[in-house]
C-alpha cells in the first residue's frame, strides 16, 4: 500500500506537469521537434549503416574458406621472385594438407579487344585451369577441353554488350596473341573475390608457353577443413627461413571491414548526437523562460507549502514529459527511414538486424535523458527561490 501511495503522489504532478508544457504549446512543440531530430538521427544513422553492412557482406558469402598466396617482393635483390613455379605449387599441395589449389597466371602488359575491335581499358587477362570449377556461370557453360575460349567476368560482359559465341582478341606483351570464342560469362562475385573475376577474361593456362603464376587460391569447404590450417602449413613451409610469401584469408578481410565501419558509424552517430546537445539547450531555455513568466505561481506553490523537492519533481517532470513525446515520435520516424534504407540496399522493408534496433533504443534512451537533465538546472533554480522573491 505504501508503494501505491508514493505512486499514486506523483500523478498530480505529472498532471500539473502536463498542464503546464501545454500552455507554452510553441516553445513546447520547438522543444520535441529537437529531440525529435536527435532522436532520428541517432536511429536513422544506426539503422541505416547496419543495412549498409548487411548489403556489403554479402559479397563475402561464398569466400569464407578462401585464402590467397601471394610472393613477397624485395625491390632490392637482383633477380626478384614475382612468381610461383610449377613446383613451388606442388609445395603447397602438399603443404595445405589435402585444400584445393588454383594457380594463376597474371601476365603483365596485355589487353583485350572486343568483337568489334575496340580495347577494353578495364579488362584484365587472367589464366587459369578451369574457372567453372570455381564460379557459376550466368550464360553460356565452360567445356571440358577448356583450349580455344575464354571466359568473361560480368561487368566486362555487361559493359560491353558481351555475350557467348562472341569473338575476343587476347594480347600479351611478347607472348600471346589470339583470337578466342566467349565460351560464358560468369555471374557476378562482389568485390570480395580474390580473383576480381567480374572484371576479368579468364583464359586457358595452356595458352601460355611457360606459365608463371602471380597467386596461388587456397579453397577449403568450412564443412570439411579449415583455410586458417591451409594457410597457416602454406606459411610454415616458405616463411621458415624468410618471409618468402603473404597469405591474405578472405575472412581476415571480412573482420578488419566489419571493424573498419563499426568505427566509421559510431562517429557518424556521435554527429548525430550533437542535435541532441541543441535539444538540451533548446528545452533548458523553455523550461527557464517558463519560470520566469511563472514566478508568482511558483511563490504561491512554496508558500502554501510546496517544498523544493515538489518543485523539482515538477520542473524534471516537464522536461521529461518533453523526452518522451520527442522519442514517442522520432522512434517511429527512424523506423520508417530504416524500413526504406532496408528495402533499398538489402531489398527487405523488415531486415532490421539487432545492432540496428539497438541504436533506435538508444536514440530513445539518450532523447530522454537529455531532457531529464536539460530540466535539472531550471528546476534547481526554480526550487532554490525563496516565496518573497517571486513577487518583487
């Protein structure tokens, strides 16, 4: 019953309370309308990066077991190793412990020629075994005597009005030059492939007479095997002695992203905050400004008994009174600004993942709060007042 008491104590003040915000409805609407804009700018911003991140993983499904060996160059030796031998991939066959290994040759001077003649700046010319193996095709399929075609990356393909059974004319610097039929043109992979195949033109290994191969793709099933193992064997075989290669895992790239924009939002909120600072001052000026056109009322409220914690309560009550209708309103707002972000770039209205809803709720909470302590110093002013002064 006690508890009751107490609580049932507070509801004329929350009444007077709400009386008294609604006279000033002006200064009161101009006061929710800055915690409003805090409020969504902390949601929206929260909301719609997580949705940001969301759609910029995806293009790293796919490549979690994925890793890729690359030489260590040192400019200052004589004969630099810039690529790996026939041999010194069988080393890693070996050393990888059963992974499934694609070397690929990275010519250096070489260009790609449309059907219709013109150069492709973008292209870049690539050899490998047999790219169906390691991507889906999106039209036309890769053969099996995989000899006299080559394979287009999507963009390449798009860009160009690419399509299987074309003609493409390969050229490498002083060793190779042909004309090769588009056997297919892979799906698209997202910057996340290691090979960058939608910008590549994948071309069979024999086509080279001696073969060097710039990189070496480890691929390892997560089901069955772990790329950390592979990579690791692969490191321990070369780099015994000296650091003679670089093994750069996919989802090493994964985790310095996710950590790269984790960062770059929380300071894009913390900008977002600083409404919230002018919502601060915004309700600290109203709730002054009603104190001082209240003064006579106040001295009566002291002098018929209201002690300064009644006065206090009150003041507080206000300002919070004006937190809750500016959160009331601005959560729903970022929601709705989410729900479009969400639709935009992940294509679904209601993927709103935990961390986003987090940073609603906490856009919320901080509305509230830095109305709560915006009414303190009014509040304290009001109550520290003495009855006489409040009719000088």
């Amino acid at each position: 019953m006690s508890r009751l008491r107490r609580l049932a104590a507070y509801v004329p003040t929350l009444l007077l309370a709400r009386r008294n915000v609604s006279r000033a409805r002006a200064r009161s609407a101009l006061a929710v309308a800055a915690v409003v804009i805090g409020v969504v700018a902390i949601g929206a911003i929260g909301v719609g990066g997580e949705a940001f991140k969301q759609d910029q993983l995806e293009a790293y499904e796919g490549f979690g077991g994925t890793a890729t060996v690359s030489p260590v160059f040192y400019p200052n030796e004589e004969e630099p190793n810039m690529n790996f031998s026939d041999a010194e991939v069988a080393r890693m066959e070996q050393a990888a412990g059963g992974a499934t290994l694609v070397p690929v040759v990275q010519p250096f001077g070489s260009l790609v020629r449309t059907p219709s003649g013109e150069t492709v700046v973008t292209a870049r010319v690539k050899g490998i075994e047999n790219p169906g193996e390691f991507y889906e095709t999106a039209d036309g399929t890769v053969p099996e005597n995989w000899r006299r075609s080559v394979v287009v990356g999507s963009r390449i393909a798009s860009n160009n009005d690419i399509e299987p059974g074309d003609q493409m004319t390969v050229v490498v610097e002083g060793e190779l030059e042909r004309t090769f039929r588009v056997a297919a043109v892979l799906q698209p992979q997202g910057f996340a492939d290691p090979l960058s195949a939608d910008q590549s033109v994948f071309v069979p290994v024999s086509a080279f007479d001696d073969p060097a191969y710039g990189e070496v793709i480890v691929r390892v099933d997560p089901a069955t095997g772990s790329v950390d193992e592979a990579a690791t064997g692969i490191e321990n075989e070369f780099n015994a002695r000296r650091r003679t290669v670089e093994v750069d895992r996919v989802q090493q790239q994964r985790e310095q992203f996710e950590a790269s924009f984790e960062t770059i939002n929380r300071f894009l909120i913390g900008v977002g905050a600083i409404s919230l600072l002018v919502a601060a001052v915004t309700i600290a000026n109203t709730l002054l400004m009603s104190v001082i056109e209240r003064e006579g009322e106040i001295g009566v409220m002291r002098a018929v008994g209201y002690g300064r914690g009644a006065v206090i309560r009150l003041l507080v009550a206000e300002a919070t009174m004006l937190g809750v209708l500016g959160g009331a309103i601005g959560g729903p707002v970022a929601l709705g600004i989410g729900a479009s972000i969400n639709a935009l770039l992940v294509g679904d209205p209601l993927a709103f993942t935990p961390a986003g809803l987090r940073y609603v709720g906490v856009g919320l909470a901080f509305g509230v709060l830095t109305a709560l302590v915006a009414g303190v110093y009014p509040a304290w002013t009001a109550a520290n007042k003495r009855p006489a002064e409040a009719f000088d």
